[in-house]
C-alpha cells in the first residue's frame, strides 16, 4: 500500500477508479508500467511515465535488464554520495496586506486600516511602503543612521554579559518603564563606535570592552568611599562577582574531570531524563553526562527541562530573555551534592587525579586539584581542611589504601561545591 501511493500518478489514478480486487489493482499497475516501458524503449518517455519509473526502481520494483547491472550499481554509488537535502524553516514574500487596528485589542472591533511602516513612536514622518511586505523596509529603517536605537541595544546586552548589569540596567526594555542609563554618553559613545569603526561587530565590541580597565578591575572594593557613595555597584567602581549560569558550571564539571568533549557542531544530545521527570510526550532519555558534549548542544524540551538547569536559573524556553534571574538557594546545593551527573564526575576526576600523579602525597595531590578546578593552590586553611576531610572519609569508608578513588571521589565532589568554583570574582 505504501508503495502505491508513492507510485501512483495522475493517469495511474484514473486507471485505479473503480478497482475492486488484488487482481485488478495488480492489472492496472501492470498495463501502467507496461506503458511507460514502451514510452521509455521508444525514446518517448513522459515526465509522468518517467517519475513512475524512477519510484519503481528506487523501491526495488523494477526488475534490472540483462546488461544495466553495472549501471544501476554506479547510479546507486552516486546517490549514496549525494549529502541529503537540510530542510529549515524560512520566510518567503507573501501578498502584501494592510493591517487594521484592533480596538483595545479585540480582533472583533476593527478600527482604521494602517499601512505598512515603521513605529511611529521612532519615526513619524516616513515614506509609504509600495511594494512587497515590508520586511525589508523594516530591518532597514530600524539600523538607519537615523534610528540609535538598535546599536544601543545591542551594545547594552554584550555590556551586561560581561559586567553583570547593563548600562541599562532593564536590556528588554529600553522604554518610559526601563531604567535609566547610568552612563548615557558613555552608551551613545559605544553605539556610536559599534555602528561605524566596529563596523557591526560584536566579535571587535567584547574585543574592545574586554581590554578596558573597566572590565580588568577586581570585585573587591579598593576604597572604602566607594560603597557609601554608590552602595549598589550602579556606578561600576568594582567588578562584580558572578555566579556562574547553569550551563557554564555543568560543562566546568566535565573540563575538570576530563571528560568534556571540545568537538564543535553536531546534532543535539538528548537530555538525561531521570525517573521523576514523567509525563505527556516524554521523549527519550539521553546519556547522563550528554556524551561529554558542552551544554550548548543538549536539546531542550519545554515540557522536560534539566533539573540543574532549572535549579541554577535556566530560563523557561517559552519566550527571549535579556536578562537572566540570579540567585544563590539551597536547592543549588543540594543539586550538586546529590546530582548522578555531578557524582559521576567527581568519581571520573579522582581516577584521572591518581592516573596523572604517581606521587601518592596528598597535599601534592590536592594541590594538583586546587589548580585544575580553581585556577590556584590552595590556601594552607583550606589544605588542612581538606587533609582532615580525607582522614575522616578514610576512616568512614574503612580504606587504608591511600590511592582509594572512592575517598578522592569524595574530596572531588567537595571542590565541586565549592563557592570559588561556582563564581567568577
């Protein structure tokens, strides 16, 4: 039956009009190919006879002719080598149409047709859109030299990304109820910078911020004055200390234990789907680590969201977002003490630990430690801290080997939790 309907062609269905039986099915398709058999050995072939044909052989219909084996085999090899077609969804120019305007929002009560155009709170004198949507006319209207707006944003976003807080302070919302811009000229200097020197580049603007003196200071406050006269940062007199997003910490999990895989691009990893996360349309559940894949490339299901994720302020897939909510519970803590994929980590970074050092010092171990998951030694509190935690799991566990990867296992998951390891001060 499906290859029927694959097959079947507009002069096939009228011949299949009225077919009561197998039998008269097999007669109708039979009298059809015969047809476009001839057509085809006469050199006549009709495109409909053609496409017949070509179904037929792709589904392995056809019998192959004595002497077209060896052709059949190289049409199949090139086929084979063909990349399939990608498919994604795109826009395409439509008829063009007036909109009116929905009386308080009510798609009932139709009020004056508008035209085409751009706002009018931006732009109030304009010129009419005669031809095609307009689409174009808008994207070119809103970065017109004209219209500061669209650099601002923009260069408000990539200012609050690496400071912690935008010049505007509210990045969706740049209207009467957004805050004020702390540094007004210091913004329209940037837009300015972005539209012209930068030449559109966000790669040149992080560039450009990044080498500022601004962004190179410590989250510590130097002077004491500074938190009187400006007690919430707005001003930026310090750096601000950031907690790390969900999907930064997850993929420090992985570059820390070794089992991060830097490979880019690929299909989307599926989410590992515990046995608490049920319910309506449950897709299959992923590999708890994500194949080592970075967090950029799991799939993300509305309905089936990473409890990490969620639990470190992942905002809901339903809409965009500017500006993240950060916070800093207990559920945070809780999640990376008692996440399987946290544990699991920590047991693959006590094995490399003792793998990678042969000295079965623990203070040289912990060191080693200290400097792949923070970045320094540690300090000569936080090695005894960690010596006696050691002793304590030892005696816990009851191993008297020194090289036990459960117990390193365990001091491993401490550093996870770490606050040093989950913020950027």
């Amino acid at each position: 039956s499906d290859s029927s309907r694959q097959t079947t062609t507009p002069k096939l269905a009228l011949e299949l009009v009225g077919v009561q039986t197998v039998e008269e099915l097999a007669s109708a398709y039979g009298r059809a190919v015969a047809r476009a058999v001839e057509e085809w050995r006469t050199g006549h072939l009709t495109p409909e006879s053609k496409r017949l044909l070509d179904d037929l052989s792709n589904s392995d219909l056809l019998p192959v002719p004595d002497g077209f084996e060896s052709i059949v085999e190289e049409r199949h090899r090139v086929e084979e080598s063909i990349p399939r077609p990608r498919h994604v969804l795109a826009i395409d120019e439509g008829s063009p149409e007036e909109q009116p305007v929905y009386v308080r929002g009510n798609h009932a009560q139709l009020g004056e047709e508008v035209n085409r155009r751009f706002l009018i709170a931006l732009a109030d004198e304009q010129a009419a859109i005669t031809a095609g949507s307009g689409r174009l006319e808008l994207a070119e209207r809103m970065l017109d030299e004209r219209n500061p707006l669209a650099a601002r944003v923009i260069v408000n976003r990539v200012w609050h990304h690496l400071f912690g807080r935008g010049i505007v302070a509210t990045p969706d919302d740049f209207g009467a109820l957004g805050r004020l811009p702390t540094h007004p000229r210091l913004l329209d200097h940037l837009a300015t910078w972005f539209r012209t020197e930068g030449d559109w580049s966000i790669k040149r603007l992080i560039r450009r911020l990044t080498l500022t003196k601004t962004y190179r200071m410590a989250s510590t406050t130097v002077d004491p004055n500074a938190v009187n006269l400006d007690p919430n940062n707005d001003l930026f007199h310090s750096m601000r200390a950031k907690r790390l997003q969900g999907e930064a910490i997850r993929d420090a999990v992985l570059a820390v234990s070794g089992r991060l895989d830097r490979q880019q691009f690929g299909p989307a990893i599926p989410i590992h789907l515990t046995d608490f996360l049920q319910g309506r349309g449950r897709p299959r559940s992923g590999p708890l680590d994500g194949k080592g894949r970075r967090s950029i490339y799991l799939s993300v299901n509305r309905n089936f969201m990473s409890p990490m994720m969620q639990a470190f302020d992942a905002p809901v897939p339903m809409t965009t977002i500017g500006r993240r909510n950060v916070s800093n519970v207990p559920a945070q803590a809780l999640m990376l003490m008692n996440d399987p994929f946290v544990q699991e980590q920590a047991v693959i970074w006590a094995r490399a630990v003792l793998a990678e050092t042969k000295d079965p010092d623990r203070p040289t171990r912990i060191t080693a430690m200290f400097r792949r998951a923070l970045g320094r030694p540690p300090t000569a509190h936080e090695l005894s801290l960690c010596e006696e935690f050691w002793r304590d799991q030892s005696t816990l566990r009851e191993a008297s080997d020194p090289n036990d990867e459960h117990v390193w296992a365990d001091l491993a998951h401490v550093i996870y939790n770490m606050k040093d390891f989950l913020f950027v001060h």
